[in-house]
C-alpha cells in the first residue's frame, strides 16, 4: 500500500529540489549591485513621504474581511440561481433561509458601526 504512495513522494521531492535550484541559480546569476534607489521602497513609482510599516486601522481590515464575506455570498448565489429550476421550492426555501442569515449578519455589523469611517 505504502508503494502507491511513491510517485507522489517522489513528485514532491523533485519540486524541492527543483526549487532550491532555481533559487539557488538566481542568488549566484543575479544582479549584486545595491545602491540608494534600489533600496527604496517606492510604490507605484512615488517617493512615499511616511513610513512603510506604519500600522492600519482595524477599520481596514473590518472592511476587507466584510468584502469577502459578502463576496463569497455571490459565489453561493450563483450555483443556486443555475439550477433554481430542478430545485423547485426546497431551493428556495433553502436559500430564503441562507440570505436571511446573511441579512441578520448584514444589520449586525451595520449597527455595530462597522461601515463608518470616522
């Protein structure tokens, strides 16, 4: 049983290998000239006028967790609004029930102030 097993170990140990390599190609190969530009962080092709590792707001990241979640609302969606017609009214039912806890998460977060920005 073990032996059905070999051709993946040895997959994963030749990506490895073959990893280690190609970093190990490019660190001898690879340009070594550093000089003041280079080590710049620049984005966007901007001298930025603050620090990079300033810290976010929590808001920030409350409003990209938000997104994926009600984001990934569509990803359901969309599935069910396919075959809606084999699903009769069990499928709606059953996602009547999905977009109200979606709503009750929806209100919740807006009464929480989670989509004010002051």
């Amino acid at each position: 049983m073990a032996i059905d097993y070999l051709p993946i170990l040895i997959l994963i140990v030749v990506a490895f290998l073959f990893a280690l390599f190609i970093l190990g190609l490019t660190w001898v190969l690879g340009p070594k000239r550093p000089n003041k530009a280079k080590n710049e962080p620049i984005e966007s092709g901007m001298i930025p006028f603050t620090s990079p590792r300033q810290r976010f707001s929590v808001q920030y990241y409350m409003v990209a967790m938000m997104f994926i979640l009600f984001d990934v609302e569509v990803i359901f969606l969309y599935p069910w609004a396919v075959k809606m017609g084999q699903l009769k009214w069990f499928g709606i039912a059953e996602m009547a029930v999905f977009l109200l806890i979606l709503v009750i998460g929806f209100v919740f977060v807006w009464k929480k102030g989670a989509f004010e920005w002051d």
